[in-house]
C-alpha cells in the first residue's frame, strides 16, 4: 500500500475518533459554561441547542487539529503511537470529567437514596468506567512505550 496513503488514513482515522471521544471532555466542560449542569434547574433548550453546536464544532476542530498534527510526524510507527498517546489521555480526560457529575456524595449517608445512588454508581463504574479506565491506560502506556522504542535515528554531530 503506498505510504502516503497510510499516513493520510492513519492521520484522519486517529483525528476522527480522537475528536468523536474528545466530546466526553468537551461536553462537560461546555455543559458547566452554559449552565446546564444545575440539578433542579428547569432544561433552557436554547442552551442546549447552543451547547451541541458549540460541541460538534469544537470536536470536529480537535479531529481537524489532531489530524494536521499527526500527518507532520515523519514515521508511521511514531505517528500511530502519538495517536494512542492521545486517544488514551482523552479517554483518562472524559473518565475523570466524568465522576462529578455523578453526585455520588449528595445523598444523606444510610438512606434508601444514598444506597440507590451507590448501587447505580457501582454498576456505572463496572459498565462505563473500568473499560474506559483500562482502555486510556492500555493506549497511554502503549503509546508512550512505542514511543521509546520508535525514536528517530541521532544525527551525526556537524
């Protein structure tokens, strides 16, 4: 397969689910800026539109972004292993945005609510985060290991 062609595929592949798994991070931090997160709060959905928009185009420019940025690395064994550096970094991002939203603490300890509450945030984390949680590890440390092993030749002194 020509190179160029594995450097374009792997460059916008890499961008693509790297922007579709960088809206975990994104709508959280735009659903605290627009003032959607307020429990109890009637839904505007004017805001809401404004957030989804806002949303969609923030990580269509991280997919754009991430792809511009990969196709400037030289290797294609380095240009994937950035790639898995940063797909496991967003996935560590989008678990740890995650889990203040859950609101684990809120309920009086001992209650029917707060055992609802920690029975659901318990399945939660076996169905939602554990995959995450190993998948951003695996790619992080897998991505930082094809790094070391992939280093570029030292040039010669001048």
């Amino acid at each position: 397969m020509n190179p160029t062609l594995i450097k374009w595929l792997a460059s916008v592949g890499f961008g693509l689910v790297i922007g579709r798994a960088a809206y975990g991070v994104i709508n959280t931090l735009l659903q605290m800026a627009f003032g959607l997160d307020q429990p109890g709060t009637p839904l505007d959905p004017e805001a809401l539109d404004r957030m989804l928009i806002t949303g969609g185009v923030l990580c269509l420019g991280v997919a754009a972004g991430v792809a511009a940025t990969l196709l400037r690395v030289a290797d294609n064994r380095r240009r994937i292993a950035w790639g898995c550096l940063a797909l496991g970094v967003t996935l560590l991002l989008t678990l740890l945005l995650a889990l203040p939203g859950m609101g684990l603490g809120a309920h009086p300890a001992g209650s029917a609510e707060a055992r609802d509450v920690n029975t659901a945030g318990f399945f939660w984390l076996l169905i939602f985060g554990l995959p995450y949680l190993g998948g951003g590890l695996a790619l992080t440390i897998g991505g930082v290991a094809m790094l070391r092993k992939f280093r570029p030749p030292a040039r010669p002194p001048a």
